[in-house]
C-alpha cells in the first residue's frame, strides 16, 4: 500500500500532464519542452512572469492561478485558457490537494463560525437558496477538483470504508469499539476512509490516528475527547478537545475523510489526516463508496447508515464495478430488527457472485475477521 501520510504528489502517466505545484512548474520547464497542453492548476504564479513570457503556452489552462497581467496576456496570446481565481470565495474551486484538519478549522480560536469551513458552508446555504447558476458551476468545478485529488491520493492504497452514525457519542463503548476497529484495519495495512463527520465516522478516523502509538495512547485520548461527547451545542469545544489530542500526540497514522458541506451542520472529524469535502451529497456518497476498493464496514446507524449499505450493494449486485467488494454488517439486532436491511441484502445477493461478499457479525470486534475471511 502506498504511504498517505502525506500530501501525495500527482502520479504522471503519459496522459496525465498536471501542474499542481510550483515545484513542478519549474521542473517541466526546466526540461525545455514548454507548457503546451498542460493543465495548471491552483498555482501562484505571479514570481513566474519572465518564464510565462517565453514559454511555450499552446493548448495549455491555467486553472486558478495567479499571475501577472502581462504573463496573462501572453500565454492567452499563445493560444492557452485562462480561468483567473475567483474573488470574495470562501474556498478555491481549483484546489489541486485535499483539505487537512489545519486548513479546515484555521481561526477556530475565535470560534467556528470564523473558520473556513463554517464561512464555506454559509456561502453554499446563501447561493443555493438564491439558485445562482455562477455559484452552481463554481461548486460543480471545486467537487471535480477534489474528486481528481483523492483519486490522486489513493493510488494503490487498499481501502476499507467504515460508514455509521454521527450521532455515536464519544465517551460510549460503542465510540470506543469503533475507534478500535478503526486501529486495527489501519494497522493491517488498510487505508481507512469514512464519511469524515462526527460520531462512528470520528471514531473510525481517530483509530487509525492511534495506530502508531503503544495501545495505552488510545485509550487516553478516549478519556481526554469524552469531555466533550458530542458537537452540540458547541462545534469549538468538540473540535478544540479533539486538536488538544493530536497536539498530545502528533504525527498520527493517516486515514481519509468524506463528508459534505450539505450537511453542514455537521462538522468534519480532526482526524482524518485528509479530508475530501464536497458541495454535492450524491457525489460524495457515490465517490466515498466507489474508492473502497477493499471492502466497508457498516456501523449501526440511521436513515443515512441504510442508505450507504444499499449504495454499495448495488454496484456489487450488477458487478459494474467489477468483482463485488466485501460488505460487513455490525450488530445483528440493529441490522435485522430495528431497521432490517440485512434480511433483504441477503435476499438480493441470494445465488449472485456478492452472496459469498457479505457478512453479518454481533460484535464489532469480530468485524475484521469476517472482513478478512470475505476477501481470503
């Protein structure tokens, strides 16, 4: 599995001619063969204005990136497009990378509403409700932008998703038992991808944080976050215990995070090493699902829970995406009394090729042997 522990540089196959660094701009013009057909994306560019000026610019789009006026209007007369930033944005709709934790929450000591990513969720709540069609486009650019990026991210990596609630309080076994789960998929190599909110979604995304440490770290951290068990009624308190813990112990073990500004009102997990966030629900839940190559681990939860295991199945019944993926259920009366998906998955899978793919285990302790017996 590839290392995600930190931002991964874009792979470059023959086909894949994207600048996503300043670095990278330098070194493809330091091999003398020009911007022609590139794609330029999100970088500044406003200290490169003698090379944009000489280089050749055919075909290229710079994508976001700031330049001079005079850089802008030689690489347009070169015959490249370019799409300047946008100004008074709450986020850049050309990202080349993920977002981190850092990024998300900078300015959270003047409280959350200050961060950027409560100022991203008001601008979507305020364009959305007025139907600007600029503003529709502009979200539709950013959430391909950061579908490019996890895909770059990803490359290689053997993914298991674990989906539950957010309404899973920390200081609960049941916090606890996932965050463990959490610590042992990543320690077996996994990368560990969830809807990147609060609750199962946290838990799972703080296990993997811990899989470095000596097993006695996570188990502190459960103590030091249950303080502050929930987001309500305050998002700081909740994401200022959770930044106390990795500035306790720094340089945690990465994992993937997928939530969505279209529920804003949850807040996205500190733990997710990086974190994937989209405008469009649709498009996240079917890309967070799509890239768990590795199989999911599905969590007790709600109407959403019942909906990710339904998402999933349904590519596994036509195989369109390939070879079914494993689909582990946790906790027996939850998934055939209390909301009983399991009887009508098992019904759908009866004599197809996911039949021998999915699995219904009590206890979440047991989830990753099923999960490795599916996938021996």
């Amino acid at each position: 599995m590839d290392d995600i522990s930190t931002p991964a540089q874009p792979y470059h196959a023959a086909h894949d001619r994207e600048i996503e660094s300043l670095a990278e701009f330098d070194e493809v013009l330091a091999r003398g063969g020009g911007l022609a057909h590139y794609r330029v994306q999100a970088v500044d560019l406003t200290d490169r204005t003698d090379a944009l000026l000489t280089a050749e610019a055919a075909g290229a789009v710079f994508l976001g990136c700031p330049m001079d006026d005079a850089a802008a209007t030689a690489v347009r007369a070169a015959g490249a497009l370019v799409f300047p930033p946008v100004p008074g944005l709450p986020f850049d709709p050309y990202r080349a990378f993920l977002y981190s934790p850092d990024e998300l929450y900078a300015s959270l000591a003047k409280g959350y509403e200050a961060t950027p990513d409560a100022l991203a969720y008001a601008w979507f709540q305020r364009t959305r409700a007025d139907g600007d069609i600029f503003a529709s486009m502009l979200r539709a650019v950013h959430d391909d932008a950061v579908s490019d990026a996890v895909d770059e991210l990803l490359v290689g990596a053997e993914v298991v998703g674990v989906m539950g609630g957010h309404a899973m309080a920390r200081g609960t076994e049941a916090y606890a038992g996932a965050a463990r789960l959490g610590r042992e998929l990543a320690r077996a190599g996994f990368t560990v991808a969830t809807g990147g909110g609060p609750g199962a979604m946290e838990a799972a995304n703080l296990g993997a944080y811990a899989a470095p440490f000596d097993d006695s770290m996570l188990d502190e951290a459960l103590l030091l976050l249950a303080a502050a068990p929930s987001f309500t009624p305050s998002i700081g308190a909740w994401a200022g215990a959770a930044f106390a813990v990795r500035e306790r112990w720094p340089d945690g073990g990465p994992s993937v995070g997928i939530p969505t500004w279209f529920y804003g009102h949850e807040p996205p997990n500190a733990f997710a090493a990086h974190i994937a966030k989209y405008f469009a629900n649709a498009t996240r839940e079917d890309g967070l699902l799509a890239r768990c190559n590795a199989g999911v681990v599905f969590l007790p939860g709600a109407a959403g829970t019942v909906q990710e295991v339904f998402d999933n199945a349904t590519p596994n019944y036509y195989e369109s995406r390939g070879e079914p993926t494993p689909m582990v259920l946790v906790d027996q009366a939850h998934w055939t009394e209390r909301l009983p998906a399991w009887p009508l998955l098992r019904a759908l899978a009866g004599g197809r090729s996911m039949e021998s793919r999915i699995a219904l285990v009590d206890r979440i302790e047991e989830a990753p042997a099923a999960l490795k017996l599916i996938r021996s």
